[in-house]
C-alpha cells in the first residue's frame, strides 16, 4: 500500500463509522452526505485491500482487520492534533529578542534566577546582555538600544517621577557605607561627612551610582573631596581601598564582609539609602517581551 493514497479526511470518516456501527450517523457528524461516506469507505478498502467491515441486521461492525486498524488510526489522528496543538502554542509564544542592561555583580541583582524564570515561561525569548555602569545603561534604555535595564538611584529619590518617560519598579532597598583601608578607622569612628572629605577619596564616572550618591551629600555642603583616583568597577574599588589609596562607598553588605575579612575600616556615623530598580520606557511596558520579562522578575522578587 502507498501511504500517500491516504488522507486524514478518510481516516476521520473510518473512525467515526467504526465508533458509530451507521454510515448515516456518521456522515451526519461529519457534515457529509451519506453517499460520499460509503464512497470514501469503499476507497480505503480498496487502498489497503482490505475488508474493513462487515454487515450486520444491527448496522455495520468492525472485521478482524478493521478492528486491528482501528487504534492506528487513532493514534495517527491524535498525533496529527497534538502538532496542531504545538503549531498553535507557538504562535502564542513570545518570541524575539530582550536586550538588557546588568549592572553589579549577578548575584545582587538576582540575575541568574531572572533569566532562568524568563526561560522556562517565555522559552523563545532570546536575551543579549550589556554590562555597564547605572547611570550608563538607563540612558541606552531612554535611547531605545537597550529594552530593560537594572539601575540604581538614592533611596530618596523617585526616579519615576524625575524622568516620567521611564516605567521603573523597585526591587530591593540598601545602605551605602563609608569604607577605608585597614588601619585608618582612628580617622573614620566618629566622623561626619565634613571631616571625611578632607580624606581622600577614590572618584567614579558622573554615570556610576557612586557619582550621584556622593554629589548629593557633599554639592549642598560646599564640600569638594580629594580624589586620587578614578574606578569605574566595584572590584577595582575593592582592590584600591585594601591597598590604601583612598576611601569610598561600598554597598552594606559587602562593607560588613570585608571588615571582618580584611579588616577595612566602615564609617559607623555616615550611610546613604540607595534602592535597585529594574526600568523600562513606559510607552512599551505593556509589550509581550516586557510584560514576559516583568512577570519573571515578579516571581524571583515578588
């Protein structure tokens, strides 16, 4: 037998006079006249050589064979409805491509449990990654080159309300701290942001969050900070604090960690709020990658 005689449609019509034991019922179901169910009957009989029913005073029964066949083509019409299904769950896939602003070491932001979420609901979704620093990647977002992004911005301060064009939720809140080299904690217990300016201090890009933090305490003081030099990395930071040039703002946790590790010096009088935000453009907050990416960060933040 040439499996390209058969059709889907005769395989329908088998099944249903099978499960129906009547030509009549069957045709009615199917939306066709009776003639033509008796005519496609007699086709596959004569495609598979086959007797597929036989006669009865109570209508039509399967034969040996017919019964034999009868899964099969059951099997084949389920088959063919499940591609259907898949065919269909796809067109209703979000698909394309998210390109994302990180920022900080992954772990803070939670970002490996994000993109791990947005995969397994959204798994036609392609991500493309950039690093940079807050202020930089919110500007690629406001420019259109980036879709998300991860910024940072002070605890007191509404970013939504500052630049309305953005759509921006609030993920987490922390403290900045003040952290010197070991051995300088004589000059550091105690001091206010007055006296600590008169140390120096490690300067970061104007687009790093560090930047914004600090011109907010020391612009409406008067105060203008030594600098000896400029980081543009938190790691970097690390590495210069431990080697004594400088002072500079490191995130709580991390200060607390490196106290007790390597005995750097925290500010116990100063610490600056600050909150991790995730932005889009408001105008496309409502689009199926956005909404995809929002709901994944909404499972992994709550």
């Amino acid at each position: 037998m040439n499996p390209a005689n058969l059709d889907l449609q005769t395989l329908r019509l088998f099944v249903s006079v099978a499960r129906e034991g009547s030509v009549s019922r069957a045709a009615e179901l199917m939306h066709r006249s009776q003639p033509a169910v008796s005519l496609q009957l007699k086709r596959l009989a004569e495609i598979t050589g086959l007797t597929l029913f036989q006669r009865t005073a109570h209508g039509l029964v399967l034969s040996v064979d017919g019964a034999a066949l009868l899964p099969q083509a059951e099997r084949t019409l389920n088959a063919v409805q499940d591609f259907a299904n898949a065919v269909n769950r796809l067109h209703g896939t979000v698909r394309g491509a998210l390109r994302v602003g990180t920022i900080l070491e992954p772990s803070f932001t939670r970002l490996g449990d994000w993109l791990g979420q947005l995969v397994q609901s959204a798994p036609q979704i392609e991500t493309e990654l950039r690093h940079g620093m807050s202020g930089s990647v919110l500007a690629q977002v406001q420019q259109g080159s980036l879709d998300v992004c991860f910024y940072l911005s002070p605890d007191t301060e509404t970013t939504q309300r500052l630049q309305p064009d953005l759509m921006v939720r609030t993920l987490t809140r922390f403290e900045y701290r003040v952290v010197a080299p070991a051995g300088w904690g004589s000059q550091v217990t105690g001091a206010d942001w007055e006296a600590l300016a008169n140390l120096p201090w490690l300067a970061t890009p104007p687009e790093s969050v560090h930047s914004r933090l600090l011109a907010r305490v020391f612009d409406p003081r008067g105060l203008a900070p030594r600098r000896t030099a400029l980081v543009d990395q938190e790691a970097s930071m690390l590495d210069l604090i431990k080697s004594g040039v400088g002072l500079a703002l490191v995130r709580d946790a991390t200060a607390i960690r490196e106290s007790q590790i390597s005995g750097l010096a925290v500010a116990d009088r100063v610490r600056i709020g600050c909150q991790l935000q995730f932005v889009c453009q408001a105008s496309r907050q409502n689009e199926p990658l956005i909404v995809a990416a929002l709901d994944a960060l909404t499972r992994v933040w709550g």
